[in-house]
C-alpha cells in the first residue's frame, strides 16, 4: 500500500453499490476490470437498471469519486447505455469471485476492492472469510495472483491472524459514538458535531467548543478497533474567533475596525462598531462567508468616531461603555 496515500483518498468500489451519473443515478457496480500485470484498475462493470440486468463496460477515466456510498462517474446515462456490453480483456472480478490463501485449503469470497486516486493502481482488497466469521483488509503486496473470479494471496499465517477485522461502518459508528458519549463534558458539543464512520475512516466534522475538545474527541476514537484513519476536521471556537478577526483587520474594507468576534458552536456573534453601514455590511459579509462559520448574528453599531473595542460591554452587544472603564481594550488587527 503507498505510504504516502491517505485511505481516504483512495478509491473503493464495493460490489452492487449505486452508479451516480452526471444526470442522475443508472444501475449498480456488478465488477471491476484489473489488468493482471500492472495491477492497475481499468474498467468498471456497471449492470443498467433499464436494461434487465445487461452488464456494460466503462473505462476508469470514467470514475470521479468511489466509496462506500456509491461510485460518481463523469458520463450520462445516456453514454452508460451506449457503452460496451463486451467484457474488456483483463482480470474480471466481481463479489463471486474467490479469495485464496497459499495453502489453497482456505477461501473467502472478494468485498471491496480499493486502489489509488489518479493512477487506478491497486491498494488492498477486503475479503470475507479468509478468517472464520470475519472480513479482513489484504494490501496489495501480499496478492500473488489476479486473473477472473480467482485472486491468489501469500500471506504468513502469524502475520495474517494477526491483522484486526475489517468491521462494518455501522459497528465503528456505533463504537464511536458510545466511546464519546460517555464523555459527559462533550454533551454541549454535540450539537455542533458531526461524526460519521465511512470505507472504516471517521470523519469529524463541524465545530466544537476550543480546539482542545477537538483533539479529546480524536484521542478517544484512535482507541476503537477497525479504524483506518482519523480525518479531524472540527473547528474550535477559539481558533475560529482567532481566524476570523485576523480577516476582518487584514480586510482592506474593514482595517483595523474595533469588531469583536465571538463564535458559539460556529455561530458567531459580532460585536462592536464600525464607521460606516458599507463596513458593517462588508463584515457581516465576510463572517458569513468564512470556513467554519454557520450563522451570524451582528450586533455592530454605526459610529464614526469609535475606535475602541469595550469587550466587557453588556451581553446584548453594540457598544456599550466598559464596566471597568479603559482597564480591557481589544481590536481585530
């Protein structure tokens, strides 16, 4: 497997998953076609459900995007009918074909098959029943043979036992969400969280309350079983409200404007004055349309003349006067 592609970006086509085309959805992945000697994925057995069944040909090029939800492809339906109902000549497999050990005696039968973005080069296979009652990811180096309905794998026995189950994204959500639910401090982040286990990568997405959570809610899920990789993509308040009032002063129509900044679970609040109403447009404008954010709520007031920020104003916003005058003054730049 290359080191330097993320699981997540790889490519993999689970047998009688959805063909999305460009104009909609058309029939089900019955096969993939992998040419023997470069190992290299060229074609796509898409089985139309207009056409009773029929199984035509398409190549890779075809393919943008292929997981667990569906395989998303650059065609029309209309090109997908058109294609060729003539099976190419390479290595066929589909979720017949059989996954054998060395020894011969022991066979599973063939789940997913994952290869690399861009050049189509096989990464791992997940085979069922290689290992009594489980499904195991192979990577490709340990595959001695493709050829149709049949892949040949060498793998030692220590080696191979000692490889954790590939488990279903279903049993890694629920592991997840149980693991992170038990952390009771994270209950008001929830909200705000978005956590989603697919092809055994968890996503994390959304917001969350400081950045510290974030890395809490990572360091908890490396612990389950079965997950290939972690994308944490959440986003702290504290970091957002940093980022966020950085753009604001850097803003060639908002520079060096006392704006406070101050976000809730993505729902930011701002705060403070500006000059004129095109700067308190143009700031409302540039929060909502920053990475992270999901709503705005704007308490800027209009005042030509302020150019202090009274963070310790009155919870309601605008420009109030400090309750410890002169002691807090902040700015966005």
């Amino acid at each position: 497997m290359d080191k330097t592609t993320l699981i997540s970006e790889m490519l993999k086509f689970h047998f009688g998953r959805k063909i999305f085309c460009s104009d909609g959805e058309d029939g089900a992945l019955a096969a993939v076609g992998i040419d023997p000697v470069t190992r290299q994925l060229t074609a796509l057995g898409v089985r139309s459900s207009r056409f009773f069944g029929k199984t035509v040909y398409l190549p890779f090029s075809t393919v943008i995007d292929a997981t667990g939800d569906g395989i998303t492809l650059n065609v029309t339906r209309a090109d997908v009918a058109q294609s060729s109902s003539t099976p190419p000549p390479v290595a066929l497999l589909d979720n017949k074909s059989v996954v054998q050990l060395a020894d011969e005696a022991t066979r599973g039968t063939l789940l997913i098959v994952a290869v690399q973005p861009g050049s189509g080069e096989l990464a791992y296979l997940v085979a069922h029943h290689v290992r009594a009652g489980q499904d195991t990811l192979l990577r490709q180096e340990f595959i001695t043979v493709l050829e149709t309905g049949r892949v040949m794998v060498n793998i030692p026995e220590a080696t191979l036992q000692a490889l954790p189950p590939y488990r279903p994204d279903s049993e890694l959500q629920q592991e997840v969400e149980n693991i992170l639910f038990d952390l009771t401090p994270l209950h008001v982040d929830f909200k705000g969280m978005k956590v989603r286990v697919l092809d055994s990568v968890l996503y994390l997405d959304g917001n969350i309350s400081s950045s510290l959570r974030g890395d809490i809610v990572q360091d908890q899920a490396q612990g389950v079983e079965g997950l290939l990789e972690i994308k944490n993509r959440l986003v702290g308040d504290d970091t957002l409200a940093g980022d966020l009032a950085l753009a604001l002063a850097r803003d060639p129509r908002t520079p060096d404007l006392p704006i406070g900044v101050y976000p809730r679970l993505g729902t930011v609040r701002l705060s403070g004055a500006v000059h004129t109403a095109q700067q308190k447009a143009a700031a409302e404008e540039i929060a909502r349309s920053f990475p992270g954010v999901r709503s705005v709520v704007s308490d800027l007031v209009i005042n030509p003349n302020t150019d202090i920020l009274y963070v310790m104003s009155a919870a309601e916003g605008g420009e109030a006067e400090d309750k410890i005058p002169g002691k807090y003054i902040r700015h966005t730049k």
